[in-house]
C-alpha cells in the first residue's frame, strides 16, 4: 500500500512540475521543408526591449537555434525576426458573502452581510518569434509565448530564457 502511495505523489509531484506558466503556440506553413534550412540571422527591428531583456532574448535563441542543428550566417535560409510586447492586466478579486454573518429570520432574513472586493494591475509580457524563408521571403513558422512578469526584474531573469525554450521547443514542427 505504501508503494501506491508514493508512486500516486511522485506522479502528481511530477504534473505539477511540468506545468509551465506560459501560454505558447506556433503555426508553421505546410509547404515549407523544414530539413533544408541550415543558416539563419536575427533581424531585432520590431525588438523594442532594455539592453538587458534584449540580450536575454537573443542570446537564448540563438542557443535554441544552435541546438536544432542551425548556424548563423550572412547568406542565411532564414531570417528571424523577433517582436516583443507587453499588455497592461487588471485582476479583480473578491472575498466574502453578501449573505450575512448574523441575523433574524434564518438563513434568508434580515442581517449584515460583508464582501469585499479588490483589484491588482501588473503588465503581463509577449515574445513572437517569426521565421522567414529568405529566398520567398514568406513567414514559414511562428512562434509566441506570453505571461512574462513584466513589472519584476528577477521573474524576467528567469523567465525570459524559460519562454524561450518553450517556444523554441516547437521547431522544427512536428507533421501530423
């Protein structure tokens, strides 16, 4: 019994792990061929980001890039375009019941009731990673990933590389 037990808590151990807390897809073009792409170049026009958060971003891209068998290059098969963006999020949040906590009449009767309510703002963060074929010049794959804490620079620290991989983590795309 105690076997299940823990096989139960190491699996559930092991969901909660796994769960990123970043929202990332990608789409890809079906006609691409995905094996002839060997070179590539960062384009960071479209890269509106500190010195510091942008150096992150390219860094561990180029990282990914070089992990999937890619090279930079100056005569490349893809050009890379990065984007980055950021969306002010306002939470409202809400605690209580408006049904009372004492009173005449039972459970539906006269009495005081006490809710309350509040909201918290922070700015949530995106990445889009746009993958060009040089020789048509036409978007082949895309890659975003959002839920970046913006507003703290540790989270960004850790997080900016995170996201990275995540995204990353869905080239070359799988054909169903």
């Amino acid at each position: 019994m105690k076997k299940y037990i823990f096989i139960l808590l190491a699996a559930a151990a092991l969901g909660l792990t796994s769960c990123s807390p970043f929202q990332v897809r990608s789409d890809y073009a079906d006609t691409a061929n995905f094996t002839t792409y060997k070179t590539y170049k960062i384009r960071i026009d479209d890269l509106k980001l500190n010195d510091i958060d942008k150096d992150r971003v390219l860094n561990e891209l180029s990282r990914q890039l070089q992990s999937k068998g890619l090279q930079s290059g100056e005569n490349p098969d893809l050009i890379i375009n990065v984007k980055a963006n950021h969306k002010k999020i306002t939470d409202i949040n809400s605690s209580g019941s408006p049904y009372g906590m004492w009173g005449w009449g039972g459970p539906f009767g006269w009495g005081v009731g006490m809710s309350r309510t509040w909201t918290s703002n922070y700015n949530e963060g995106a990445i889009i990673v746009d993958l060009i074929d040089s020789k048509t010049n036409k978007l082949v794959w895309q890659g975003i990933g959002s839920g970046i804490s913006v507003d703290s620079p540790k989270a960004k620290q850790r997080q900016i590389p995170e996201i990275m991989a995540e995204i990353m983590k869905n080239y070359p795309p799988q054909r169903k």
